[in-house]
C-alpha cells in the first residue's frame, strides 16, 4: 500500500477535506446531537441569555376612581455564553496509523489489496467523524470547567482535560439548579444517585415508572416535547412494560424478542441517551469494592428541546480539518480540527428533573 502517498495525497485534495468537514459537521453537530438538542450557530461571548418565569394574579374587580396597582414578582434567571476553544488532535504513527486501516478495512469487507486512497478517505471520515460526534455529546452532557476539584472522575490524571472544556454541560447545570432555592419544587427525588455502586445500580421493577410518573405529575408551566432519561433507567423502564403486557402472551414475547424501541410516559416519549451510562462507568466510578460508587449514574428530565441549546461560533463550524504527513524519524500522521463551543439551558424554569 502506498499509505504515504495516499495520505498525502488527501491532505491536499480540498474536494475531499471540504467534502470531509462537511460530513463531519452533519454528523457531529446534528446526527444524533439534533434529537437531543437545539443547534444555536453564531453565538459571541458575553451574550446574555435571559429567561423569564410568567406571573398571573393580574385581574380583580374593579374599585372604581382610584385604587392601588399591582407590582407582581417578575423572577428572571439571566446566564451569559461564554464559548471555549475545542481541540481535536488524533496523532499516529505510521505503523499504528497502518495496522488500524488495515482492521479496520478487513471489518468493513475490503481486501488488503483493495485498500487504495479512496478507502483511505472512507476509513478517516469513519475514525474521525465518529469520535468527534460522540465526544461533542459527552462534553455536552457531562462537562465542567471546574471538574479538576470535585473528585468524581476515576482517572484525573488522564480525563479532566476531557471534562473541562465548557463552563458546565447538561447534568452539572442541572445539579447547579438543584442547589438553587427557586427550583426545589421541578426536582424529584431520585435515590439511587447516591450510596455504593451495587446499590445504585440494583433498581427494583417499578422504580423507573415511579420515578417517571413523579416527574410528569403536576406539569403544569409548559407543554414538553422532550424527555431525555439514562438508559438503565429506561430499560428498567421497558422491562416494567413488558413483565406487565402478561406472560404467556404473545405480545409479551414479540416485545421481549423484539425491545420496546418507543416508550412513552403520561404521552410523553422517553428519550435514553445511549452513551450515558458507559460513560458513568468508565469515567466516574470512585472507590474500589463496596465502597465503589458512581457519581450521578442515573438522571430524567421532561423539558423542551429548544430550551437544551448547543452554541457554537458558525454554521460551518469545523472548516478548520487539517490533515498532515510528517516525514523523518517521526513517521506521523496527524488529523486537526477545532470549534467553538458551549452550551446552556435557556429557560431552567420550563423544566422537571430528577437527578
């Protein structure tokens, strides 16, 4: 193979570094990030973002000439963007650059003699598109500038400088809010968040639904079109659904041959976030045997997607892809890229969580 060559060859190819940031960029900022978020392009530090919780008690019946005015409590909860610099450097050597195409042309049907520039170009918008997608989600979700103080990851040492990239992603926002006074009533309790590991993850048969249920009872300030959950708790969830659809049944049989792929609660659509679990046990198990715990392993939240905002600097964020052959006793190959990022909830008053 003339693997060299070949990569050099793309490195200089703008057909293909635009035709790769473009599929980058579908892939990362909006498949699957999209049905989980609301994609805000254009976004400058220091613009204020404010949301505003309505009032009512406004109208009595009138006193005729005269009479007092009413002044009614206009609470607001104002935040700031504040995007952060991401970085994407993916270095190999030659040998390890060349045995991973290789596995990863045998996986994907190709014959060694068949791997040419073309599959080269296929096999690095795989390698990078896919890694960048998953990471903006878990920066998105989990991360936290002030992460290094906490003691909550397994290995500092090596994460936090995968953690700490934006001020605070989705669960610190929402644990943030939970401190807060003026939000203690959209919190429900989940008591699995805390103890040993052996208990947080030992769920009884119906404590998902009650937990659900908790959090769609008493929604009254906002219609939801979200309801993102961790994915042990909705597999709990759908394990409830189908112990309950009756043994011995078909249906009971097709929905445990098949998964429950659509559950709903109270008509809202649970939506589990995948990664969210294996991210939990690879990165923030602390302690070792019974003393193991797991910090913040489970979460739910009913909300509106267009309040979960994603800010990034422009819509053709990425254009940056640079690829780079350095030749020599270094023999290495080098990927690029950077973006600006942040995210935040805009209106936490138009929410309902357990966490």
């Amino acid at each position: 193979m003339e693997l060299v060559e070949n990569f050099k060859d793309l490195a200089d190819d703008k057909r293909y570094i635009q035709d790769l940031r473009e599929v980058v960029m579908n892939e990362t900022f909006y498949q699957p990030t999209e049905n989980m978020f609301t994609i805000v392009p254009g976004i400058k530090g220091g613009q204020q973002v404010a949301a505003m919780k309505g009032f009512e008690y406004v109208t009595k019946k009138s006193a005729g000439c005269g009479g007092d005015g009413i002044s009614p409590e206009f609470p607001a909860f104002s935040q700031f963007w504040n995007p952060t610099l991401q970085e994407v450097k993916i270095e190999y050597c030659y040998s390890d650059f060349e045995a991973s195409f290789i596995q990863w042309g045998m996986n994907n049907g190709y014959q060694r003699k068949d791997l040419d520039g073309t599959a080269l170009g296929v096999f690095i918008q795989d390698l990078v598109s896919k890694a960048m997608a998953l990471d903006l989600q878990r920066i998105v979700l989990m991360a936290d500038k002030d992460i290094a103080a906490q003691n909550i990851l397994a290995d500092e040492a090596t994460k936090v400088p995968f953690y700490n990239t934006i001020d605070k992603g989705l669960i610190p926002t929402l644990a943030y809010l939970k401190t807060l006074p003026e939000f203690e009533e959209n919190f429900v309790e989940l008591t699995k968040n805390t103890g040993p590991m052996f208990e947080q993850t030992d769920l009884s048969s119906e404590y998902a639904v009650d937990l659900y249920e908790s959090i769609t009872d008493d929604v009254y300030d906002f219609d939801a079109d979200i309801f993102l959950t961790s994915n042990r708790l909705f597999k709990n969830y759908t394990k409830w659904i189908k112990r309950n659809n009756g043994y011995g049944l078909q249906s009971n049989v097709d929905l445990t041959q098949k998964g429950v792929k659509d559950a709903n609660v109270d008509g809202e659509k649970l939506l589990p976030v995948v990664h969210y679990d294996r991210w939990k046990k690879a990165d923030f198990v602390t302690g070792a045997g019974d003393d193991a715990t797991i910090h913040l392993p489970h979460f739910a939240l009913l909300t509106r997607k267009e309040y979960l905002q994603v800010g990034v600097d422009d819509a053709a964020s990425l254009q940056n892809i640079v690829m780079e052959y350095i030749g020599g006793k270094e023999e290495t190959f080098w990927i690029k890229a950077n973006y600006l990022l942040d995210f935040k909830m805009v209106n936490p008053y138009a929410m309902k969580a357990a966490l």
